[in-house]
C-alpha cells in the first residue's frame, strides 16, 4: 500500500513515521505528480489557512479534490479536517468542501492551546486524544457517520471514503486509528 502524505506545511513527519510502522508505503505529496500511484492520502494538522493557499499554489487543490470526489480513501487530522469541510461557522474560507460538516475553528478558544484526553472512537476504546488548537464538527450531514464525541462534541466523524478527526493520533504512540485507515485503504483494492 502506498500512502501519501501531503506535505506542504504542518505535522506530516509523524504521519509518515506511524505509517512506516506499520509496513505502509509513504510518499510526500509537494507536487501534481506525487500523486500517481497512491492508495490513500493523509492531510495533516498545521495551519489550515495556510496549506489551502499552499494546495491552489502548487496545483494540488483540483486534483486532489477530484481524487477525493472519485473515493481516494483520505484521513485528515485537525487542519486537515478544516480543508475537507463543506463548511467553517462563520468563516467564509472553506476550501475542499468535500465532507459534508460544518467545522469550528480553534473551537476550544486560542486560550486552551493543548491538551490531551481519552475518548472512544467508533468501537475502538480508550484511545488518547491529543487536541491542539482544535477545531470540532458543530453540524454533519445525515450520511455522516459520528465516530467520536469528546463533552457532546463531535471530534471524529467517517463519510464514505473520508476520515475527519479533531484530534492527532500521530502524536501518540496508538496506531489503532491508522490501522483503520488502512484498512479502509485496502478494502478499496479488493
Ligand atoms: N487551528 C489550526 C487551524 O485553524 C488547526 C490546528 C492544528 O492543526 N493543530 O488551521
């Protein structure tokens, strides 16, 4: 399997690091023709603004948003979730719109940095939540799948061939979230 890693701004090292753990292929996606040849891509956190301006620079925004749309597996983390979403509360700066969400940004408030907690995500138990000027789903479509709430907020969500999550599993040592990935990422090759 073969994962690429968009890599144009954020947290992609510890994707890759994950992801070579558990014996996938890893690819970083700076340019249109890194994308040959992948499974499945990861978007990772960082700053949301800026990889989307990165992503339409480097003339990565169409393709990966018609990659997306033709049911590319993707698993994004934090700002990644922000480029995916359909729609940002009172943000008029969306970006992909390929999951059908409404996301907060910096929804636990710029004063609340970091911080880390346990949650359940789909019927995974236990899993560390490390959240990082997170932002969380206020509204989802009814074919979105909820994976996880953390305090009556939705934190984690699946539609279709997209993983959204407010958290990052990459900066623990739990590979259970990538292992679903992908196994999602598989599941589409048979
Ligand atoms: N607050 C950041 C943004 O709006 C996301 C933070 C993160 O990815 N850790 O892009």
């Amino acid at each position: 399997m073969r994962i690429g890693v968009v890599a144009v701004q954020g947290a992609f090292l510890e994707h890759e690091k994950m992801l070579k753990e558990l014996g996938a292929d890893c690819v970083e996606i700076r340019q249109k023709k890194d994308l040959e040849g992948i499974d499945g891509f990861i978007f990772p956190g960082g700053e949301s603004t800026v990889q989307g301006k990165l992503l339409k620079e480097l003339d990565l925004f169409d393709p990966i948003q018609k990659a997306i749309f033709n049911g590319m597996p993707v698993l994004a983390t934090c700002a990644g979730l922000i480029l995916l979403a359909e729609h940002l509360e009172q943000d008029s700066t969306t970006h992909l719109q390929t999951l059908p969400v409404t996301v907060k940004r910096n929804g636990y408030g710029r004063q609340l940095g970091s911080f880390k907690a346990y949650g359940t995500v789909d019927d995974m138990k236990n899993v560390p939540l490390v959240f990082i000027r997170a932002p969380y789903i206020t509204e989802v479509k009814k074919e979105v799948k909820i994976l996880s709430y953390y305090e009556n907020r939705i934190v984690a969500v699946q539609y279709k061939n997209q993983i959204g999550l407010s958290f990052h599993p990459e900066m623990t040592k739990d590979t259970r979230i990538h292992e679903a990935f992908l196994k999602l990422v598989k599941s589409g090759k048979n």
